[in-house]
C-alpha cells in the first residue's frame, strides 16, 4: 500500500509518498473513461501509469488528459 499525504505543499524530506489530491484526480479520470497512458510517452500526465512520487504535478490536468476527455465527450 502506498502512503500519500494531503497537505497543499510538498513534505519535508519527502520520500516515496502519492499526493493524495493526485491519486484522487487520477482515478477519477479512471471513472471518466480516461485509461493509463504509457509513462515513457506521457510523463507530465495525470493519466500516466507511474506514480508521481512527492509531487503536486498530478493535481491539474494536463493538455494531453484534456484532450482525452473531449475525446470520450
């Protein structure tokens, strides 16, 4: 299981942890329709397949993760 953290910046010596406000936004893409995008293609995407591990980065939508949801509607 991994651990995550909710506070509004990143922890001090933050080691291995998921924001918790990022993995809530990427699952919902999830519930959206939105799949795991290849993270060697797409490494500044919510949707991408690898954890951001002690980053905020997940908690705003990328141009790419934008696209996808016009896509599907």
């Amino acid at each position: 299981m991994t651990k995550s953290f909710a506070t509004d910046s990143k922890p001090t010596n933050c080691i291995n942890l998921a924001d918790l406000e990022g993995v809530a936004r990427y699952e919902r893409g999830h519930t959206l329709g939105l799949g795991d995008l290849n993270t060697n293609n797409h490494p500044n995407l919510t949707m991408r397949e690898a954890a951001f591990d002690c980053s905020l980065e997940a908690r705003w939508l990328g141009k790419g993760d934008i696209k996808g949801l016009n896509d599907l509607y």
